[in-house]
C-alpha cells in the first residue's frame, strides 16, 4: 500500500487513475480548501494551480478533466502541459474523459453531458438516434472508451424502472493523420568517406480526433545496394547512413526515409524525405541544398526545398523509371524554405494514379550556377 499523502490539510480522496499508475483527486491545502491534484510516482502529489476544485479524470495522454475556479475561469475544464482550457458552458460536473479527448458528466446528476473539440457542449439526450431509443431518458453517463461507446443509465418513460444503457459511437474515425514539416539535417552527406553519420528525422503530426497519434520511421530504402549497416534506424527521430555512392551513378546515393503515422482508430499516414550522397559536390551558397515532398489531405502534393541563396527553382516529377510527369512552372525563391504546390495532375491535363514518384528540383541562380535535389513522393489519395 501506498500513501499518497495530503496537500497539508486534513484530507484526500482519489477520483482518477490511468494505465501508468497517475492519480488525479481532491486534496485539502493547509488553509482547509479543496485542491486539484495530480500524483505521479515520480512526482508525488502536485497541485495543478487551480484556486479549488476537483480533478475528476485523466487519459494515457495527459489530459485531466476537472470542475473549479481556475486561470482559464470557474467551471468545467482540461488541463494539460500546465495551461487550463475551460469548456463551453452550460457547466457540468465531469465524470471521465477518453484518449480522444472526449468528456462525459452530468448536470445535478440529472442531465447527462458530453462535450469533444469538434461539436462542443452537448446534452446527451438531445443526440440519441430515436429511432434507437426504446423509450430511455438518459440520466447519468458512467464511462467511455476510446471508440466513443459510453455506458449509464437512464429511466424507462413507460413504467419509471432504471435500466443501463450502451450508447455506441455511430461516425467511425476514417480520416488518417498529418503529417506535416518533415525534415532532414543534414540532406546531403559530403564528402563521402565510406562512414556513417547521423541523420535527424524532424516532423510534426496531428489529427482530427485523436490528440496524440503516434510516429516513427518506417523504412530506409536506396536507389543503390545497400550493404549491411548502411543505413539504421535508432529511434523515431534519428537514424544513421553511411556517406558512400556510386560514382557510376549520376544521381548519386538518394536515401528514401519514409515516415509513418496512426491514430488510435488505426489510420495511418507515410510520408518520405530525402538524404543524398551527390555524385558531385554541390556549388556553394547558390540554389537548392535539399528537397521534401508529401501529399496532403487533400490530395495537393507540398514540395518543400532549403534554398542557399537567391534563384529561380523548378520542380518536375518523374515517375520511378525516370520518366517526366509534370513540369511544374518556375518560381523565384530566397534563401531559406520555399514551397511549391503541385496538384496531382500531369502534363496532359490527367490525374495522376497513386504510387511512388520522384520529384526533382533544380534551381538556376544569377550567376550561371545550377544545382539540383530530388525527393521521392507516395502519392495516396
């Protein structure tokens, strides 16, 4: 057994706990008022910062749901990473909270409530399919899971019985994350000396329900025989490739690193970045340095370059055998980050098929200087 202590007062009661042992509650402070709290193993008791109240919930994400006067304002709220967000009134008291950030509670344990990032506030009843409803008016929501199925119970209009219900989710996550800002540093190894190096994977994923889908490196491919060892991943963020090429090969080594994403519904996303070993080394301080392409949402593809300096950048997608798809027009870029949209369609006026494509920009600069990158794109629509 485990004390887990007070907050100086003359008590404590629990009312929250996740798959890693954390513990949210009430908690009495030295001057007698009640406290939200949150115990962690590591931590141990730790008051969120709220005036008074009661933290009544929390997921495996971090997301504490609770009912008090706080920063963000009295009423019901979630807390994480330190900020509270109060909720759209009508104000209820919450009961639990699920992985995607849903909140179920009641209002004087009477009207039940549910509120998620997409519709806001809502009275339960109000939402029920009738033509599922046997007759139930929902009083009280007991607990949800990570689907969005809530369980409670409710009042048989025709003879006043209690009977449990089980309101299941009927709108079905099918919408895949986002994958957005992918990045790799550095995307050219030079000069290649036959060693590894490492290579940081940086990007950032989001979705429309779940609020912490999960990432990692799925696979390095190589447009050359890769021998053992040329090319590891160590962990979400970083791998290691080994700086060596072909010289037979004018394009050099172009490494393929594909980044995968999923929701807790299952939906999963890739992306891909390039790392590349030229055949030749790059003019310095002129044109494009390295190349990125993903397709979003809704189907445009984001071509994204690290430009040295002042030039006009062209981007042309080739399918995998080296064939010309599309030439996208040029536009004038600046030292930096520049962006070049392309809409999924080719030279002659078609859509594209979904699959794997190169995208190879190259950039002509005042001074006669050319230079050029290329990404590999997985179109899926």
């Amino acid at each position: 057994m485990v004390d887990l202590g007070t907050l100086g007062g003359s008590g404590s009661v629990a009312y929250g706990l996740n798959d890693a042992g954390e513990v949210v509650g009430m908690a009495m402070d030295a001057e007698d008022m009640p406290r939200m709290f949150r115990w962690t193993p590591n931590t141990g008791m730790v008051d969120l910062g709220a005036t008074m109240g009661i933290a009544y919930d929390l997921n495996e994400v971090g997301q504490i749901v609770a009912f008090g006067s706080t920063p963000a304002g009295y009423g019901t709220v979630i807390y994480q990473n330190g900020t509270f967000q109060r909720l759209p009134t009508p104000n209820f008291t919450p009961r639990r909270i699920n992985n995607a950030g849903v909140v179920i509670g009641t209002i004087s344990l009477t009207t039940p409530m549910v509120w998620d990032a997409v519709h806001g506030t809502r009275r339960m009843n109000n939402i029920i399919d009738p033509a599922t409803n046997p007759g139930i008016v929902v009083r009280e929501l007991c607990d949800i899971n990570d689907r969005g199925d809530i369980v409670g119970y409710g009042i048989k209009t025709s003879d006043g019985t209690r009977h449990i219900v089980l309101l299941t989710g009927n709108t079905p996550d099918t919408t895949p994350p986002v994958i957005s800002n992918l990045t790799v540093d550095p995307a050219t190894l030079w000069p290649p000396r036959d060693d590894l190096r490492q290579v940081t994977v940086s990007y950032d994923v989001t979705d429309d329900r779940d609020p912490a889908p999960t990432a990692a490196i799925a696979s390095i491919t190589c447009n050359q025989t890769l021998g053992d060892g040329d090319a590891v991943i160590v962990d979400a963020h970083q791998v290691t490739l080994r700086a060596t090429r072909s010289a037979r090969d004018a394009a050099g080594r172009i490494y393929t690193i594909t980044v995968e994403a999923r929701d807790a519904a299952g939906n999963a996303a890739t992306a891909t970045a390039t790392v590349t070993v030229p055949r030749m080394p790059a003019p310095r301080g002129h044109g494009v340095a390295a190349a990125s392409a993903a397709a979003t949402r809704g189907g445009t593809v984001a071509i994204t370059a690290t430009v040295l300096g002042d030039c006009e950048l062209q981007a042309t997608i080739l399918n995998m055998a080296g064939v010309r798809i599309s030439t996208l027009a040029p536009i004038q870029a600046e030292a930096g980050t520049a962006t070049i949209l392309w809409n999924g369609v080719s030279d002659r006026g078609t859509k594209v098929p979904n699959g794997r494509y190169l995208v190879r920009l190259t950039s002509h600069s005042a001074d006669g200087a050319q230079a050029s990158a290329i990404a590999s794109l997985q179109l899926m629509r």
